[in-house]
C-alpha cells in the first residue's frame, strides 16, 4: 500500500476501489477562463460533473485519474469540489499536453528547466492551492515525436526521478508512437514498469500492443466507446482487442477508461456534446454498462475483469 495525492488529500492505493485510469472532467485550453469566460459555462459544468460523477458513484465508481494538464484549461479548484460534492476520489496531473508553451520551447531552453515546474506541483501543489499532482501527463501525437514532445518526455523523465511519480501518456493512433515515448523515457532513465502508454485502443495492430506489453509497460486502453477520430475502432472491435490481449495473458497490465470529459459552454449544450452523449449516453459508466458484460459474453473471467478495474492501477501507482 501506498499514499498517492488525491484532490482532496492522500488516499491510500488500498481505496482506490473501481478506479477509471484515465478521464477528464473539464477540457479547455491555457487561459480561456480568465480572457474569454464566455466560452465556458464553468457552474453548468461543475453541476453536471457532480450529477454524472454521483451517479457513477452509486454504480460503484471510487477514483478517476484525470489528465487535464495546465494546456487542457486545468481548472484544480472545479476538479477538488466536484470530487468533493460527488465523493469520487481523483488524482490530478501536471505535466503537459500538446499545447506545449513557447516558452518551453524557447527560452526555458530544456528539460532541465521544465522538470523543476512538474516537480512544484508534485511536491507543493498546483497554482499555490496546496492540492498535489498525483500523476506526470505526456503527450505525443502524428507519426513522430516532435522537438517539443520530446522536451515534455525529458522534462518528465526528471521529474519522475526525483519524485517517484508515475507517467502517463496520450498517444495518437498512427505509427508506433508509443514505442517512440517509450525509447526516449528509457534513455532518460526511466523504468518501462513506471509508465503507462495512453489511448492504446485507438490502434488495434496486436503486434504493436503486444510489443508495447513485452516491454513492460501499462497499457491504457482508454478510449471507450471510440471511433470519433476517422478510422478508429468502435467499441467492438475495441473490446476484441482487449479480450484478444488478455488471451495473451496480459489481463494484468491493461487498464480500461474513456477519455470522457464534462463540457458546456454557454449555449449550454453544443452539437458536438450532442453528438458525443448520441455515442455515449452512459458517459463514465459505459464501460460498467455495456463494455464489460460484453466482455463476459466473450468469456472473460471476473477475476481479470478485477484486475483491469481495481488492482491495476493500484500496482501502477505503487511502482517505484
Ligand atoms: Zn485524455
């Protein structure tokens, strides 16, 4: 057992419970609440998280890890009273998405600049509230990892050294970028059993998962139900691949998620939420409701379905 910050303070990873390794609540980009607030209806969307995050509870839902990095619009305080007011446990992320600052790029000139702000908000909190990263956030999309990706890789390599801290990663579906991911935090030091590689089920090539898996990785397959970007798989296929995976007999590193988010701008609700609650009317329970008991259909074993949702990402988060 061990403590990991949580939102609210430590919890310890024996009371994770069913635990979603990746999700969101609110998405947004770097500074759109404090220039342009009348893009985000922020109260309709606190009341709605706490309305879907308290009916996930009653359903048996206990920790979301969200990845909503200061690029994404990271709003710590919405994400503490939504955690509070809907008694689901999160962990908050720092580390950075695909919105990389200039300034990183530039004239912070170098991981070794960058870690020490990951490290802040590790150790001391995010923008002086006191609530603690629990998770370092990585992302790399298109084929190659770009400059800047490869800078955000680094400066997280650091900063997990210096605070044991795990990494978790977007990827895209093309190419084999998290092989890339992977390459660059090792060289940097990092252990394979410390890192989770993101969004995995956007690619259903086994081979390529499977490689990922040999190496000793975790593997999030976290878009559920998928198919939004052009070409992706649909829940389906996407819950093939898993049963295809833990045939390999990899139940015990693959984790299952969403990748939801909670979102109304002031229109309250845009087609494109629409759009997405036509695809997923369950939201953070489509998993619970319809991805697992088709996964039993296939003959998945309660135990492994265990795995997947409670004690993996307590064994990830215990990691050092
Ligand atoms: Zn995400």
């Amino acid at each position: 057992m061990v403590k990991v910050n949580s939102v609210l303070g430590p919890i310890n990873t024996s009371d994770f419970g069913y635990t979603l390794a990746h999700e969101h609540i609110m998405v947004n980009s770097a500074g759109i609440q404090q220039t342009f607030p009348e893009l985000i209806d922020r109260q309709g969307s606190i009341e709605q998280s706490v309305k879907d995050l308290s009916e996930a509870h009653k359903n048996g839902l206990r920790t979301i890890v969200d990845l909503t990095t200061h690029d994404l619009g990271r709003d710590i305080r919405l994400i503490e009273e939504v955690s509070q007011r809907s008694g689901v446990q999160v962990i908050a992320c720092t580390g950075t998405w695909l919105d990389i600052p200039r300034a990183f790029t530039s004239w912070a000139q170098g991981p070794e600049n960058i870690a020490p702000l990951y490290v802040r908000e590790i150790n001391e909190g995010i923008e002086r509230t006191g609530i603690k990263a629990g998770i370092i956030k990585v992302a790399s999309d298109g084929k190659e990892v770009t400059s800047g990706e490869k800078i955000v890789l680094q400066a997280a390599a650091i900063a997990h050294k210096e605070t044991g801290v795990p990494i978790s990663t977007h990827t895209s579906a093309q190419g084999n970028i998290g092989e890339q991911q992977l390459e660059i935090l090792i060289e940097e030091g990092v252990d394979p059993k410390c890192i989770y590689i993101g969004h995995s089920n956007d690619n259903d090539d086994i081979d390529y998962l499977l490689s990922l898996l040999n190496k000793g990785v975790w593997l999030g397959l976290d878009r559920y139900p998928g198919g939004y970007h052009v070409g992706t798989p649909k829940w389906e296929r996407r819950t093939e691949v898993a049963k295809q995976l833990i045939d390999a007999g990899f139940s015990h590193r693959i984790m299952l998620a969403h990748d939801w988010s909670v979102i109304l701008d002031n229109d309250s609700t845009p087609p494109w939420r629409l759009e997405r609650l036509n695809d997923n009317p369950h939201h953070y329970l489509f998993i619970d409701r319809v991805v697992i008991p088709r996964l039993r259909e296939l003959g998945v074993s309660g135990e492994a379905i265990k795995q997947m949702m409670v004690s993996n990402t307590q064994a990830f988060f215990e990691t050092k």
